[in-house]
C-alpha cells in the first residue's frame, strides 16, 4: 500500500468517524437531552447528579444517610436546623438549591421554603417585564430542558393567584416524543422522576392542575 492510499484511508476515517459524532449529536438534540444555555445544561446536569444521589428514588428521607443531603438544601435558602426536620416538606428547598447550585441569583430567582413564593416572583417578572426567570400560562410556551412546570396542590389557584398556596414545581432534564420528563424533591419521600404529557406541537397539555412553565435562562 503506497503512502497516498494510507493517507487516503486514515482520512476516511477520521471524517467517518466525524460524521457519527455528529449524527450521535443530532440524535441527541432530536431527542432533546442536550440543554440550550449554560445555564440550563448546569441545572438540569445538577438535577440528574441529585437524582443519583436519591437512587433514583430509591432512598427514602427517613434514612439516617440522606439526612445531610436534605440539610444542604434547607441552607440553601438560609434556614438552620431549628427550623425545620426530617419530615418538614422539602421539595421548594430542594429546587432552590439546584437553581442556586447552578448560578442563579437572587434578583432571578426567588430561594424560598414555599413554591408558590417563587412562582409568584415569576409570574410578576413576565407580567412587568421583570428582572429574573419569567412564568409563563402553560399554553403559552413550549416546554425545553431546564424549565420548571408547576402544579397547583390545591383549589382555587389560577396563574393570577397571588396569595400564599400550596404547589409543586419540577425540573424538565429529558423531552422524547410526546413527554417531557422532570425532577422534583419530597416525592415519595425522595428525588424522583415524573412524565409531563406534551402536545404535538410541544406545551405542557392540561390536567394535573398544571398552570405555570416558567423559563430560565
């Protein structure tokens, strides 16, 4: 073999070998498991990392080793042990640490014991044109990787409730066809993932008492 025919041949593979990187790539980004922004790619990669902590979901809060787990949570957003246990509801904690963890500042993001304080932030932010993550109606924008959808727990909420209630936010980490699939904390006593049913042309479809996606950054 002449040495044109090994450059030839080297060549030829170093661009085959391109060509299924870059179709890997694109395969992914069909699939939408590749974030748009530095930003989002931190939270959701902070999201999975958490996620494998819980063992999928697996580990349960009342075990005595995911007590320091939920402790850094709670400091993310200030409060000290005398201010909460085991079995205080976590779950706001627990996405207020993954947005603080992956740079979100206080004039975005609202770090709050209670979803409905920073969904509120958001909703206000969108409304006023606001500093910050904005909430949007569900029907209003698509859902992409690092959005957080939001669920009333209670009656009576609507996207211009203001007051003070209950609910619950996820992080979208994978979009695949018709779902999207999310993280949140303090379900089933754990981190877990959760199926968000999309509509054919990509937003959150009603029911569950979904209400608010609000975009990142």
């Amino acid at each position: 073999m002449t040495k044109d025919n090994k450059k030839i041949l080297l060549w030829s593979g170093a661009i085959i070998i391109a060509l299924a990187s870059a179709f890997f790539i694109y395969k992914l980004s069909v699939r939408k498991l590749i974030a748009k922004t530095p930003f989002r790619r931190r939270s959701v990669k902070n999201a999975l990392e958490e996620y494998e902590l819980w063992g999928e979901g697996k580990k349960k809060e009342t075990e005595s080793s995911m007590y320091a787990t939920i402790k850094k949570y709670w400091d993310s957003i200030g409060w000290n042990e005398s201010q909460w246990s085991p079995s205080t509801a976590w779950s706001s904690a627990f996405i207020s640490y993954i947005m603080k963890k992956s740079k979100a500042n206080e004039d975005e993001f609202k770090f709050a014991s209670s979803h409905s304080q920073y969904i509120i932030k958001a909703i206000a932010n969108r409304k006023e044109n606001g500093k910050g993550f904005k909430g949007y109606k569900i029907n209003e924008k698509k859902v992409e990787l690092g959005d957080l959808v939001c669920y009333a727990r209670q009656d009576g909420v609507t996207y211009d409730t203001t007051g003070s209630y209950n609910s619950h936010c996820d992080l979208v980490v994978e979009i695949d066809g018709d779902n999207a699939y999310a993280l949140g904390g303090n379900v089933s006593d754990s981190v877990t993932k959760s199926t968000i049913p999309l509509t054919s042309d990509g937003y959150a479809k009603a029911g569950n008492r979904r209400f608010v996606v609000i975009k990142t950054k």
